[in-house]
C-alpha cells in the first residue's frame, strides 16, 4: 500500500503533460574494466509516455519529443553530450502503421568551443509497454515490443546530420490489437549508450591494486616527508590537542581545495596554524597520510569508511574518494543502503548510487515496506524517487 501511494505522488508530479525523461548511468568503475568489453553499457536514458493512446487518434498528427537530457563523454565525465528523442506515432508504410523514433544530436557549447563537429556513438533503442497505470507498473506488466540492434552512428554537425532515424521501429498493432487506438497504454522508451568499439579506456581497480608495488612505487619516496617539522610550512590542530603537520605544495598539488585554500592566503606567512572543526582527528590523519603515501588501512569500518570518504569529497582528494567508494559498497545491507544511496546522490557517485540501487533492485520485497523505506521517501527529492522507480522496473 505504502508502494502505491508513492508513486500516485510521482505520477501527480511526473505526469502532468503525459511525456516525461529519466537519466541514469550505469558506470560503476570499482572493477577493471577491459576496453575490449565493447557490448558495455556506460549510460542508460529511459523516457516515459504515459496514455500514448491521445497521441494515436485521427486528430493528433506530429511528433512528440522526450525532455532535453545530456549523457556523459566517455573519456571525459566533466562534460557531457546533449541529446532528445523524437517520436512519431503513426507512420504508414505498405499498408502498416509502425511508430517512429529519432535520436536528435545538439552540438553543445563545449563542441563548438572545441571545433568538434562530428559526435560518435554506439546506441540501442528498446520499447516497452504497460497497461497498467503508471502508478501500479512492476516488472512483471513490462512487454518489450521492439528492440534495434547495437548500432554506431556518426553525427556530422556541419553538414546538419544530426539525427539517426528508426523508422519503422514498432508496429502499432502491436500495441493495439485489435485496432482500439482508445486503449489505455504507456510506453516507456529506454535508450542504451555503449561504449566505442575503439575505446581505449581503461580504469584501474583501485581496490585490488593496494599491493601493487608498480601503484605504490611513486610515493615511496615522500612517506618520510609526511608530518616532519623540517619539510612542513603548515600545522593542523585539533580540538582533542593533537597536531598534523605537513606542506602547502604537497597538498596543493593533490587536492583542488587546498589549491583554492592556499592561494587566498597571504604569500609572506611562513608558518600557518588551521584549526580543523566537523572531522576527527584519526580521520584527517589517514587523509593526509594517504596524500603523501596513496595508502589507507584494509581494516577500517564502516563508519571510518564513511567519514573518510566525506572529508576526501570535501577536499576533492579524488583518489582517495575513489577507493574508499570501492570499499564502502561492500558494507551494503538491509542496514546502510539508504545511508549509501543518499550519499551516492548527494556526492554525484556513481559506484555508491548504482550499488545501493542493485542491492534495492535485488531486495525490494524485503525492503519496500520498512521504516527505512519511509523515512527515505521523506527525505529522498523527486528526482531520487524517479530513478528509484526506474530502478524497480528494470534493475540495474
């Protein structure tokens, strides 16, 4: 009952003018990933057309168009591509009806900046139907009607080819049987980016690679330099009366933060004392210890791994982020999923998002009902509790 409820709340806010988008991305990164793996999903769009039965009618001609949304460059996930569906609801060919569909390229600013006139990807398009209301859809009343093959396409903005056509990509008998184009449906339209073919990239498995003497031989040197009065410029100070002492270069060059803090510094201060509040003592020291060294204990906590991963997102450490990401998702259960997934979208994290959602995908009957459950729907924004739908349809 709970479940329903919710989503009659969603489906008063999302549904509105009948055609809504829904992002989500798929790139957990904590594992090696070989750039030979060339069926991989690396982002996921799904766009919902509830009652497509008003677009069907005599009366209705055009297209619909889905929401602008924007799917992260591979080699770059600072910037992103701008995209929308185009769908055409009825188009004849040899005495059948099929619905079209178009994926329409933007050249963003960042292209234009760039001079890039041409866009790459490899993408597959699915179409999926329920006759159920939105707010009661599960799994089970999904129907794939159509799907296209993994396909690569080159847009060319230049010369204005900016969009890749499927134009008889589903039949509409196959929505409606028996010709009654006044039959409640909804679509729901997922669409699958893929790496490149060519792709070279490759990340490391920050978890597993804590013994590689190749991961840890360019800090061998700097360990000795950490927390040693002869090549410190700055001191850190706790409420608990310990120190940290440690250089404005080395924590400059690691971290953006400390970049940004020292230069608003005045440049003839020899000495300078912080006094850090809001993180314990044990905490900031793993954090700097890691800085100098790239290593952190194998035996931290869960809360430890919490902590560690705030303070390293506050001060933009992005390895240390990483790596602590990779270890807390293994702390996932009935007891900190929502802590994880909550902290996932508030850092824009991926591994924890996607993690925390899998493990809800995979546990819903035992979770949904809990007081867990809701007291996230009282904190979680509608955005979150779109991609908790999606989720729940489709896993992840």
């Amino acid at each position: 009952m709970r479940l329903y409820i919710v989503f009659s709340f969603l489906s008063f806010f999302f549904f509105l003018n009948h055609v809504i988008g829904f992002k989500y991305s798929s790139d957990v990164t904590c594992a090696f990933i070989n750039s030979q793996a060339n069926n991989e999903i690396f982002y996921t769009y799904t766009w919902v057309i509830k009652d497509f039965q008003d677009f069907c009618n005599k009366e209705y001609s055009g297209n619909i168009f889905s929401e602008k949304f924007y799917s992260p460059m591979l080699n770059n996930q600072e910037e992103n591509y701008a995209w929308r569906i185009s769908l055409y609801p009825r188009f004849s060919y040899s005495r059948r009806e099929y619905i079209s569909v178009y994926l329409i390229a933007f050249q963003t600013n960042q292209e234009k900046l760039n001079g890039l006139k041409n866009r790459q990807t490899r993408i597959k398009f699915e179409i999926y139907l329920s006759d159920n209301n939105i707010e009661s859809i599960t799994r089970e009343s999904l129907k794939l009607l159509s799907q296209s093959e993994i396909e690569s396409h080159t847009f060319l903005f230049d010369k204005n080819i900016i969009s890749l056509d499927y134009y008889e990509f589903c039949e509409v008998s196959n929505i409606f049987p028996n010709g009654n184009t006044s039959k409640s449906a909804n679509l729901i339209i997922r669409l699958h980016f893929y790496k490149n073919e060519n792709s070279t990239e490759s990340i490391p498995n920050y978890d597993n690679n804590y013994n590689s003497q190749d991961y840890f031989k360019q800090f061998e040197e700097f360990e000795h330099y950490f927390n040693n009065d002869i090549f410190s410029d700055i001191t850190f100070k706790f409420s608990c009366g310990s120190e940290i002492k440690a250089s404005k270069m080395f924590l400059a060059f690691k971290s953006l933060h400390f970049k940004k803090l020292f230069e608003q510094i005045d440049k003839d201060s020899n000495a300078l004392i912080f006094h850090i509040e809001g993180v314990s003592y044990n905490c900031f020291h793993k954090l700097l210890y890691f800085v100098y060294t790239g290593r952190i204990d194998n035996n931290l906590s869960y809360n430890e791994l919490i902590e560690l991963y705030k303070e390293s997102n506050w001060r933009e450490i992005n390895d240390l982020k990483e790596i602590t990401s990779c270890r807390i998702i293994k702390f996932i259960n009935e007891s900190t999923w929502d802590e994880i997934l909550l902290l996932g979208w508030k850092s824009n994290n991926n591994v924890l998002k996607n993690s925390a959602m899998k493990f809800l995908s995979d546990n819903w009957t035992k979770v949904k009902d809990t007081d867990k459950m809701r007291n996230f729907e009282n904190v979680a924004n509608i955005e979150w509790l779109e991609e908790l739908f999606i989720a729940k349809l489709f896993g992840v």
